[in-house]
C-alpha cells in the first residue's frame, strides 16, 4: 500500500516538473516612444522626440491649406504608423496639440 502511494507521489511530482518545465514564459515587451507637440494652429511649429535620442522641429505650415487644416499633422502621424508606430493618446487644444505613440523595441 505504502508503495503504491509513493509511487503516486512521484507520478504527481514528475507531472508538475514536467508541465513548469514546459510551461511559456511571456516577457513583457519593452517600448519606445514618440511625442508630437504642435504650437500655433498653423503648424508652424511641430515639435517632434523619438525613443529620448532623436529630437527635431519641422515646420509643415506651408503644407496647410486654411486655418484649421490639420491634414499635414495627420499625414504626420500616418508615416509614423507606417514604421510601426502605434497612436496612444491626441489632445488637441485651441493653439496646442499633443501626439503620444509608441512601439515595440526591436
């Protein structure tokens, strides 16, 4: 009897190790991020950081056909989710605008 319940013992024992041992380990991805910050509702001042590396100021005012033509900001954010950007977040205020995006680090 006492047999039988070991053995049963080790059976349970040897299913656990073998169902952890195989058992997947997720990570959780790490991200990069990207902020667009416009000034003035003309565009004439867009400023743009990348992954905390990359920092420039682009002026797409030119590109705009009115007042409240915001197709260049949005073609902005197109390209970028072209390159494997993801929009979390856009908060546009009467002068200002905020873009928030982000991707998997490769």
């Amino acid at each position: 009897m006492t047999n039988k319940k070991f053995l049963a013992l080790i059976g349970v024992i040897a299913i656990i190790v073998v169902v952890f041992a195989f058992k997947s380990n997720p990570t959780k991805p790490s991200y990069s991020y990207l902020s667009i910050r416009t000034y003035h509702y003309d565009l004439d001042e867009v400023y743009i950081s990348v992954g905390g590396k990359e920092y420039k100021k682009i002026n797409l005012k030119r590109q705009q056909q009115g007042s409240f033509d915001l197709n260049p900001l949005i073609n902005l954010i197109n390209q970028y989710e072209n390159e494997g950007w993801d929009l979390q977040s856009i908060d546009n205020q009467v002068g200002t605008g905020f873009v928030w995006m982000r991707r998997v680090k490769e």
